[in-house]
C-alpha cells in the first residue's frame, strides 16, 4: 500500500507542476491579449498598418481555437512518440513563435497568423495536465491537477495587469520573455516514469521515480512503484493478477481472456468493446458540452469590452484584473475541496449557482433592475462559483473515468476538451489481487 506522501516528496512534485502549469500562463496571456488590444486596433490610431474590422477582432479571440481543431488530432502521436517532458515542450515552441511574429509586425493579416499559431499551444496545453497526474502522488494528484489549470488564470491575470501598465510592445517583449523562460525550466525536469515503462526504459523510469519521489535508487519503494506502473498500463502482462467487484472490472478481465488467444488490440478498439468506457466517454463529452454552454470562455477573452459596456463607471482594466484575481482564488479554494467532497456533488452546486447568476446577469442587462454594482457583483459571484468547480472537474473526471487499458490513448479526447474550454486524477480505486500479496491503488478522489 502506498505510503504518506513526505514533505520532501510534496515539495519536488509541487515545483515541478508549477513549472510545467507555466505552459497554461502561456494560453492564458494568449486569451487576455486581445482584452485589452482591441480597442487599438480597431481605432484609426492603431499600431498596426490599418484598423481592423469587426470581423478581424472577433478572429483576434477566436482563431486560437481554430488553430487547436487543426492540431488536437496530433497531439496524442506527439504525447506518446516525444514524450510528456518534451512534448510539453514542444507546444510551447508555437507560443513563442507568435510572439516572435507579433513583435516584428504590424501587418494585420500576419498578426492573425500568429494567433492561429498559438492555437497548436493551446491544443497541446492538456499534455501539461496528464504529466502532472503522472508525477504526483496518489494522495495529492487530484489538488495538483486542479492547481496545474490555475496557471492559465495566472496567465490572465499577469496579462491583465501588464496591458494596463506597459505599451503595446512592451506587454508582446514580456509574453515573449515568459514564453522562452516556460521552455527552459521545462528542460530541467525528469521525463515521466510511467511513459518510460510504456517504453520499457526501466532504469530511467527507477531514476525518474527517485527524483519525483525522493526516493533511493535500487530501494524497494522504487521497485513496487516500477510494478505499480506496468500493471496500471497493461493489466493482463501479469495473468496472476485480477480486478475484482466492479463493472469495469468485469470489461477488462473479459479482454484479457481474449487476449490470451489473440494479438492485443489497441486502446481505440478495446473502448469501442468497452460499454463502462463507452458511457465514460458519454458522460465526459456531454459535461464538458454544457460547461462551455456557460459562456466563461467569452467573458475571459472580452472582459474589458465587457466591462466598459456593463459598468460604464469603473474602469475596464481594473475590472478585468479584479476579475483573474477572482478566478484565481477561486481555482486555490478547488484544490482543496476537491478532494474532500467529490466531483459530483461540487459540480452539481457550482453548475446550478452559476445558472442562477446567469440568469440574474441576463435579467440585469436587459432590464436594469438594480444598480451597476450588482451587474458587477454578479459576474464576479459568477466567475467565482464557475471556476469553484465547472472549470476544473470535466478534466478531472476525463482522468479518472477510463479503464487504465483506453488511459494510455485518450489523450486526443483530453485535448479536444481542453480545445473547448482551455485544463487528471487517478484511475479510481482499484484492487488487484496476487496468490501472495494485495497491491490496493488509491484514488484521491474517494468517490464522483
């Protein structure tokens, strides 16, 4: 059984999510730039070589997302042919390419490139997570998932900040700067263990496993982590162990009887057998559809248009920074309530607060019934409650719904969902049992 997690353990596995959640600053800054830029580019004072159109500034905000439909198809090849270190790496690569190109131009058409570009960044921000849930653990995976998305609210709220304080090239050196330092302190980390057993780099996976946590290398502790890993990643390798109880179960003993006669399958084919994984995938996509139906995402990427026309009276910048700062402690409070009560029941409250906000928003804008404040009030109220659990558990559950057999290819659906919204947990409790010994894997999130 896993032991407690130890200071020194906690502390390595934090500032390594910290370094890899900077890829989500990097998307973060790419969702706030257009913020606080368009009413430049749209003015005939503007710094680029003419004013944009309307239809221009809604492909500023927009055309990341086009870029990361282009990309998300790819971004599971490359999680499992480079790895999780240098695939995190390599889609920081396009962020710095955009600045790179925003910083040298002013033409109109390249600056919308660019952000095109940034849209293969943003596809591949999701890898960020599943490395975190890789490293981390068991006991603290769910809070440091949850925490790895606070790097794209940090993201925005740096970028709220310098767009009100620096000039326009001022903000795109810095966003370059921070896109080039996420690069190098990504390099400083140990690639993941569990994707050096899938490729059967064991000694690198006994010292990887040391450096996550802080462990001997040759002890024992390293070795059971080693059969831990093979086991989660192919159960039926070892035919003297068997899942019991549950309906997955069920499904994954009824593969390995099959594989026992045949080739093994691939994780694509075996989810299409799989009905607990079908209903899985079900649940995961129809969550994440009408979370994003929340309309978060707009009130991020527009938040000082939005401001300037709710609350005439404040100033937009100041609006917008309040409003990541709002975001930002909401995603600290999720980390650690999480864990406590259950993905089900935090979704479920923070899902119905943040319908009845809407609501009062919409009444509000429509009618004005009450004083600008309250506009204010309610979509800070709003962005706190969403961020509370909306934004975090749909990515949480993506990781912890599937059998371990699909885990190891579902990466294209965790960035198709990260392409929606812009953020893994555990397997679940599972008991594996051996003519000698019970290996017990606990899941940090108890129950959904």
């Amino acid at each position: 059984m896993d032991k407690k997690v130890t200071t020194a353990e906690l502390i390595t596995q934090s500032l390594a999510m910290l370094c890899i959640s900077l890829l989500a600053c990097q998307t973060g800054y790419i969702c706030a730039w257009p913020s606080y830029t368009t009413s430049n580019f749209e003015s005939n004072s503007t710094l680029l070589d003419r004013p944009m159109s309307a239809w221009e500034i809604s492909l500023l905000g927009s055309l990341p997302n086009f870029g990361a439909l282009l990309a998300s198809p790819f971004c599971g090849l490359a999680f499992n042919i480079l790895g999780r270190k240098y695939a995190t790496i390599f889609f920081g690569l396009p962020y710095v390419i955009t600045w790179t190109i925003i910083s040298l131009t002013d033409n109109v058409i390249l600056v919308l490139v660019a952000m095109s570009i940034a849209g293969v960044g943003v596809a591949g921000q999701n890898v960020a997570i599943i490395y975190v849930s890789e490293i981390a653990h068991d006991s603290i995976r769910g809070g440091l998932t949850a925490f790895s998305s606070s790097g794209y609210i940090i993201g925005l709220l740096t970028s709220y900040i310098l767009g009100g304080k620096l000039t326009y090239q001022q903000v795109v050196y810095t966003h370059l700067g921070f896109s080039v330092m996420t690069m190098l302190l990504l390099t400083l980390l140990r690639e993941s263990p569990v994707f050096l057993v899938m490729k059967g780099r064991e000694e690198e996976a006994e010292k990887s496993i040391a450096f996550y946590k802080r462990l001997k290398i040759g002890s024992k502790d390293i070795a059971f982590e080693i059969d831990k890993i093979r086991l989660q990643i192919n159960p039926s390798s070892e035919k003297t162990y068997l899942p019991v109880d549950t309906e997955e179960a069920k499904d994954l003993a009824k593969h390995e009887e099959q594989q026992v006669e045949q080739k093994p399958t691939s994780s694509w084919k075996f989810l299409m057998k799989s009905k607990s994984s079908q209903r899985a995938l079900a649940t995961v996509l129809i969550i994440m559809t009408l979370i994003i139906l929340m309309g978060c995402v707009v009130l991020q990427v527009y938040a000082e248009p939005l401001f300037k026309e709710a609350v005439p009276s404040m100033p937009p910048n100041q609006c917008a920074i309040l409003l990541a700062v709002d975001f930002l402690i909401a995603s600290l409070v999720c980390v650690f309530i999480i864990d406590k009560f259950g993905r089900k029941p935090l979704l479920i409250v923070t899902a119905a607060i943040s319908g009845v906000c809407m609501f009062l928003l919409g009444l509000q804008l429509q009618t004005h019934f009450a004083p600008h404040w309250f506009t204010v009030l309610i979509i800070y109220t709003y962005s706190f409650v969403y961020m509370l659990g909306c934004a975090a558990i749909p990515f949480v559950l993506s990781a912890e719904l599937f059998l371990p057999e699909y885990n190891r290819e579902r990466t294209g659906l965790n960035c198709l969902m990260d392409l929606m919204d812009g953020k893994m947990g555990s397997h679940g409790k599972r008991h594996l049992f051996n003519k000698k010994r019970i290996i017990k894997f606990d899941s940090p999130s108890k129950k959904l």
